[in-house]
C-alpha cells in the first residue's frame, strides 16, 4: 500500500490530525503575538507589517509546495509504518505510552543534529541563512524558511519516522510542540529573569534562542535547539546570553544588515545569489567557552 492510498478510516485520521494541528498553530499563534504586544523585549527595526506580510507570504508558499509535492504527511508516514509493521518501534514491544515518548525525544535530538548540520555544510547553509538574515526576531521568524529548506527537513523527518516506526500520536504530538515551541522561541518576549531561568532548564526559552539569531559568528552557531534545552547542553553549543545584551545585540547576519531581506523575492533568491559569508564555519569555540555556563 502506497502512501497516497491509505485505508478511509486512517484518512480520516489524517484529516482530523490537519485540523488538530491548525487549531493549535492559531491558538499558539495568537497568543505569541499578544504576548509580543503587551510584554514586547526589544523594538523592531522594521515596520512589522511589511514584515509580516513578506515572512508569512514565504509561510504560505512552503505550504502550498508541501501539499502539491509531499503525497502525504508525516502522520500518514506513521501510519504506512505500522501497516507494513517496519522500523524499531514496530520491532519491540514497548508499553504505547512509553513508545510515544521515546519517539517524541528521538525527533527532537534529530532537529537538533539537522539544524547543526545546517550550519555546518556550505550549500545547505545558503538555504538555511534565509531564516537568519531577518534583522528582527518575532515569531514570524520561527516560520520563516526556504521552500527548498522545507521540503528536506520533510524528508529527514520522513526518514527519521520510517526508521524509528514512530507511533502516529508521537509524529502529531511532536509536530504540534515543533511548530509551537518555534513561534514561542523565536517571540519577542520579556520573560521575567527567574521564569526564564526555571524554564530553561528544560526548554528553549526566547532569551535562549536570541542568542542564535545574533550577527557574531561564535553565537550563530550556539544554541541550536527548537524544544529541549538539554542538547544544546550536553553537546557544548549552549551559550546562556549574548556577549553585548539583549537590547544591544545585532540580529540578522552582518552582511545582509543594508539589504531587503524583508522582501520575499530577496528570500527566494537568497541561496542562488549569496554564498552566505563564513558563519557555516566551525565555531569560535575559546569564545563559546568564556559565556558556556
């Protein structure tokens, strides 16, 4: 049985794990978005509308390649899986629960190691800059990627999933914190010192992930996790605050800072016209030490 010709039963699973998903994104969504307004960390450099309207321009475009290119999604991916009955989880008996939380931790360690990878070889940092070179960080950032970026962080997750036998509750739930925990990250947001301290120790709170998104090289390439905090720890790429402050840091990348890079034309180009500078380099590890707590 292909992908395209799942039973009806379990299409309607899939419809209905559509509409979970998008009910979350819009709850989540709105609730960055007045947390934004009403507790606001930094000030814009840009017009947020004109930004807005280019990042979730690019948002809406990766969707709809997705859905003309993709002939499922990662649930059904789940699905086919235990069909077939292929991959670990399908191999070993685990209690259900157990299995749906071992998976939801193996893909987030695999979003950790892609995105590293992403910083680390050339080409596939053309395309990954694209979601760096916005000179603001709001959650509309947290969606912003190339269209070609998408589609092959859809087939590692693919892989990833076939080869895990990951439960299809644990591809919808991971899926859900992913695309969730990316708006609240990337959120201009003030959280209270102590919270984001507690918060942390866990998760990547938006004071954490800041820090990647700044100009200097030794901190773009720091701080990699979307959800749990602890990889980032474990592997030595956590760097707790920026070496110039929240409010005085840089964001983007330096050579784009007098560039439209708010225009979705610009981002679309972007890794056929710009090699990216030196920032997909090895890190400037002395740096990271001085900061690594």
């Amino acid at each position: 049985m292909s992908f395209v010709t799942l039973s009806s039963t379990k299409y309607s699973t899939m419809m209905t794990e559509n509409d979970i998903r998008l009910t979350f994104f819009i709850g989540i969504f709105f609730s960055v978005m007045l947390l934004e307004f009403v507790f606001a960390k930094r000030i814009l450099t840009t017009p947020k509308s004109k930004r807005w309207f280019n990042n979730l321009g690019l948002v809406a475009l990766d969707v709809v390649l997705v859905r003309l290119l993709i002939p499922t999604t990662a649930v059904g991916a789940a699905l086919w899986a235990d069909e077939q009955q292929i991959g670990l989880f399908n191999s070993i008996t685990l209690a259900p629960a157990f299995s749906v939380i071992i998976a939801v931790i193996c893909l987030d360690l695999v979003v950790y190691w892609q995105h590293r990878i992403f910083h680390r070889v050339p080409l596939l940092w053309r395309l990954h800059q694209v979601h760096h070179a916005d000179r603001d960080i709001d959650l509309t950032t947290g969606l912003r990627f190339h269209p070609i970026e998408i589609l092959i962080s859809m087939a590692v997750k693919f892989a990833v999933i076939l080869i895990l036998g990951a439960p299809a509750m644990a591809v919808i739930i991971f899926e859900i914190i992913l695309n969730g925990m990316a708006m609240f990250n990337h959120g201009n947001i003030k959280l209270p010192k102590i919270l984001d301290g507690w918060l942390r120790l866990l998760f990547v709170t938006p004071d954490m992930h800041r820090v990647h998104h700044s100009v200097l090289k030794h901190e773009t390439n720091s701080n990699y996790g979307f959800n749990i905090s602890f990889w980032d720890k474990l592997f030595g790429s956590y760097h707790a605050q920026p070496d110039q402050g929240h409010q005085g840091m840089t964001i983007g990348l330096n050579q784009y800072q007098s560039q439209p890079t708010h225009s979705i034309l610009w981002m679309l180009t972007l890794p056929f016209t710009h090699k990216g500078g030196q920032y997909s380099q090895p890190d400037d590890l002395k740096a990271k030490e001085k900061n690594h707590e």
